[in-house]
C-alpha cells in the first residue's frame, strides 16, 4: 500500500552506522484531532529504490538497537535505521503504517532516505 502524498525526504544516513530519524506528524494528524494509539499499530516497510530486491546487506529497521519510540503527544515518532556498509549509495522507499489510529483510521506515510558512503 502506497501513500497517496509524494513521499517526504528525510536527511540521509551513514553506512556502517545505527541512527535514528525523527517522523513528525502532527500536520498530519493533529488537525483533525488524531494520533497514534500505541506503538503495537506502527509498522515499517522498507524497499530498494532500484528495484533490486533486500537482502541482509541493506538498511533495515534497528530493532533493540534503536527502538521505535512515541512522544508525549502521541504524534511524533522516532524510528531507529541499521545502515549495513554495503548499503551505501543506495536510496530507500520507507512506508510508515498506522494500522490503528486514536480515530481507527489507517494511515500511510512513504519517505525517501539516501544511505551515503563512509567518511574517510
């Protein structure tokens, strides 16, 4: 499933490196009163934009490494990434899934991130 907006860039990751990206979206779901129930409803998918299918070897959600976190106000995520060093100079489709909200809508968020080469 696609979102229906253009997907939103966020800053790009290192490879060899764990970090986190903060998805805030409270333009989203703040006006009309909405936001995300629990952590449990949130999923993230994750897909080569060069069509090559994933492997190991490509960026992936960090799990314990960086756990998925929620803010006070239930709008403002911050997802943990793993960028493999063999992932760099590969660009990611990542869709966010909200499959409950506070509303019982779903939502849908896609988002581009670049993983760049190791300085040095």
């Amino acid at each position: 499933m696609r979102s229906a907006n253009p997907p939103v860039q966020l800053a790009p990751i290192r490879a060899g490196e764990i970090d986190g990206r903060i998805i805030d979206l409270t333009a989203d779901l703040g006006p009309s009163g909405d936001q995300i129930i629990d952590l449990t409803t949130v999923g993230i998918g994750i897909l080569r934009q060069d069509g090559f299918p994933m492997t190991p070897a490509d960026l992936a959600v960090a799990g314990t490494a960086w756990p998925l976190s929620l803010d006070a106000t239930h709008l403002v995520l911050t997802i943990g990434l793993n960028a493999p060093t063999t992932a760099a100079g590969v660009a990611y489709l990542l869709t966010l899934a909200v499959n409950k909200t506070l509303q019982a809508r779903l939502f849908i968020r896609d988002m581009t991130i670049n993983v760049l080469a190791i300085m040095g």
